[in-house]
C-alpha cells in the first residue's frame, strides 16, 4: 500500500533529478522536452507534486555603440517543486514552494563597455553562484479568498507582476522591479517575509507584504541558506490593489497599483555639499527612509481563432529621488501571440521604454561642473536612455522556444553620446 509520506520521497526525488521554471502552473505534458515521462507527470500532479528543470539563456552582441565589439552570454537554471500539502498530508488549503536558482556568464554592458542605465540581457545578475530563490508555505482560507505565504520569498512573486516577453530589462517585471528600492530583493534573492493576499471579488485583489531587508542577502555566501548573516537593515513594506477586468471573449487585464516603505538608512546620491556622492571629498548623509509607487497595466485587446491576439501593456515606477541614481522606469509595449495559424505558440513583441536619472543627482552634477577646480574634466550630466525592442519568439518544438531580438538604446546612460544596438538571442528550454 503505497502512503502519502512514500508519495512525498518519491516526488523529492524526481525533483532532484528533474526541477521546475517558475510558479505552479496547470499540467500540460506537451509544453515539455520531457512530455508526460509516460505518465508520471500526471500522476505525481494527481498527488499534489509539480517539478520542472528549466534553462534559460541570453546571448547579446553590439552592432554599434560602446568602447568594443563585443559577444556577451548569460544563463540560469532553475529547479524547484511545488507541493499541495491538502493531497499529500490533509493540510487543506495549504502549499509548500521550493525554487533554487544558478546564475552564470556575462553582461553586454560590462564587456562592450555600454554605459547603459537597465541592461540588455534581464536574466544577468545578482552574482554567477547558486541561491535559494524561495522556501514558503502558503495556506488559503475563505474559499481561497485570503492566502497568506511566509518564509524565504520575493516581493516580484506576488507584486508588480507582469509578463516578461522581452530581452531587455526594462520590459521585464521580475527585473525592473529591482529599481523600486534598491533593498527590493527579487528573484534570485530571497528575503525572510511575509505576504497577504485578500480577494473580495474575483476581479478585485488587495495585497500586503512585508520583506527584511538584511544586505546580506545580496551576498554570493548567502547561497542557499535559511538564514542572512549580519544585522537586519529594516523592512520592505509593499502593498498593492489589482483589479482583473474581463470583457468576454478572453479580453482579460491586470490593472495594478502599487505603494512601498523601506525603513532601512540608505546613503543620499548627494553628498552636504550638494555634489554627486561618487565624486568623494565631503561626508554623504543617510536617509533614514524611502518611499515610492508603481503603476503598470495589462490589456488583452483581440483574440484570434488560434489562441493568441495582441496584449498592450505599460508601467511606471517612480523611486525616491534622494537614494536612487535610477529615479524612473517607464515602459509601453505590446506582443503578439500566435501570430500565425499555423505558429499557434510563437510571439512577436515590440516595447519602448524611458528610464531617467533621479533630478537631485542630474542637480548635483550641475553643480559639480560650475565649481569644479581649475584644470578638473567636467562630468556628464545625465537624464533619460530611451531603449526599444523588437523580437519574435519562435516555439521550436516541446519546451523549446528561441527568440532572436534586436535592440536600440538612445542616449545610453541618460548622456548626450551616440545611441547602442544589441543584437540578442533567447533560448528557453522547459524540461
């Protein structure tokens, strides 16, 4: 007689060998390299288990723009498991998330030298090391009306949450969101916390979160620890309203409003003189607080016979612009699903963005350059880097999907220099 608990091992297992991309999502054996394993992944989902291995990579190179021609490759593999604790142990309403993630390689923007404010290949970053990405439980109630999750998790899990089509930072919310507050620790990292979700409609959702901002969770030591070493810099406070409209024929949207509190001390972008803090010489003060807000939007506008149609999105995040060098993120866009009738699982995207530098350090560096000693270069005053992409995803075959990419940026670094075009490429591999 085969029990829960011999269920359970024998899921820990799989997932050892196999993993999973990203949140628990429905079974489907044909979005995978591996299908159904002959049965086993339908089964183990009956259960109450769901794992994957995924790889994701990012390939970018400069046609024009900064100090050398150069080819930049950057990579992750995530492995995690989701667990439905009602199936396995009659916890009901209950869930328990394991999700680890690898990073590898290198940036565009450091290899070419591209002074770029967001970077050309999002899946760059936090260090090339291995890292617990989220270890929570999650127990529903109210019919699911209320969920509430604690444990090692990201605050672009549950806030700020729009697709991510794109290769470039900017239109990827899981990246982007990184420039709210520079202790807004998204995946990869993970921070101790605790977050609410309350559904008072099935279109309304109201939510709460809150985040330690320890910086040692940005370590390459904090690995795959339970614990952050060092004294706590504070608490990340998120909380969000989203309303879900739908106007029949799946012409769905996501309409989501977002505020935040840091309360950790954070250096100013200005020293008490009034210049740049980079440029040393005078004391830099701390604030012993930031506050800021975000906006974005997801629309569904056509829907085509085969599953697919156009998306717009847009958003915005507007930082405090005394801690902040990145003061804004703005973003418009849309994408393309199923393009064709005979591509029902290819995408065609298209974004612009603007990104600005926060005004307090843009008057500060004004400053610099009309008291700057004799004999002193200036320094460049910068504003806003306006990037674009355009790509086209093309489903492979099975859990195989690439995506080549061209992107342009304006004014890299918000500075008065020659623009950058990245040629990229994104591979996707869904085990």
């Amino acid at each position: 007689m085969k029990t829960k608990s011999s269920t359970l091992a024998r899921g820990l297992l799989a997932m050892a060998l196999a993993g999973t991309t990203a949140s628990a999502a429905a079974f489907e054996a044909d979005r995978y390299i591996g299908g159904d394993w002959g049965g086993g992944r339908a089964k183990l989902a009956e259960a109450g288990i769901e794992f994957k291995l995924g790889h994701f990579s990012q390939t970018a190179h400069n046609t024009s723009g900064g100090q050398r021609s150069r080819v930049a490759y950057a990579d992750q593999f995530f492995l995690g498991g989701y667990f439905d604790l009602g199936k396995l142990w009659g916890w009901q309403g209950a869930e328990f998330k394991l999700e680890i993630t690898n990073r590898n390689g290198e940036l565009i923007n450091d290899v070419a030298g591209v002074p770029f404010l967001l970077q050309s290949q999002q899946i760059f970053g936090r260090g090339n090391v291995t890292r617990l990405t989220q270890f929570s439980v999650t127990q529903h109630l109210l019919d699911y009306r209320l969920s509430i999750k604690a444990g090692r998790i990201y605050p672009s899990a549950d806030f700020f949450a729009m697709s991510c089509a794109f290769q470039h930072l900017t239109f990827c919310s899981g990246g982007s969101s990184n420039f709210i507050s520079s202790r807004w620790f998204g995946d990869p990292l993970s921070a101790w916390g605790g977050q609410v979700t309350f559904r008072p409609s099935k279109r309304l959702h109201l939510k709460l979160g809150g985040y330690d901002t320890n910086p040692g969770a940005l370590s390459k030591r904090q690995g795959l620890k339970l614990g952050t070493s060092g004294d706590s810099g504070g608490t990340l406070v998120v909380a969000e309203i989203e309303y879900r409209p739908d106007y029949g024929n799946d012409l769905d949207g996501a309409y989501r409003l977002g505020v935040v509190r840091n309360s950790s001390d954070l250096p100013k972008v200005f020293d008490t003189a009034g210049l740049p803090a980079e440029t040393g010489g005078n004391s830099v003060q701390l604030q012993d607080s930031e506050r800021a807000f975000y906006v974005n939007l997801e629309q569904q506008i056509t829907h085509n016979d085969f599953g697919g149609g156009w998306r717009l999105f847009a958003s915005l995040i507007r930082a405090d612009q005394n801690v902040n060098q990145v003061a804004e993120v703005a973003a418009i866009g849309a994408y393309l699903d199923a393009p064709f009738p005979s591509r029902p699982r290819d995408r065609l995207g298209l974004a612009v963005g603007r990104n600005a530098v926060s005004d307090k350090l843009k008057r500060a560096q004004r400053l610099h350059n009309r008291v700057l000693s004799a004999g002193s270069a200036p320094i460049g005053v910068q504003s806003y880097e306006y990037p674009i992409e355009v790509n086209y995803s093309i489903a492979v075959a099975n859990g195989i999907a690439v995506m080549p990419s061209l992107q342009h940026v304006r004014r890299p670094a918000g500075l008065d220099v020659s623009g950058a075009t990245i040629v990229g490429l994104q591979i996707g591999l869904d085990f």
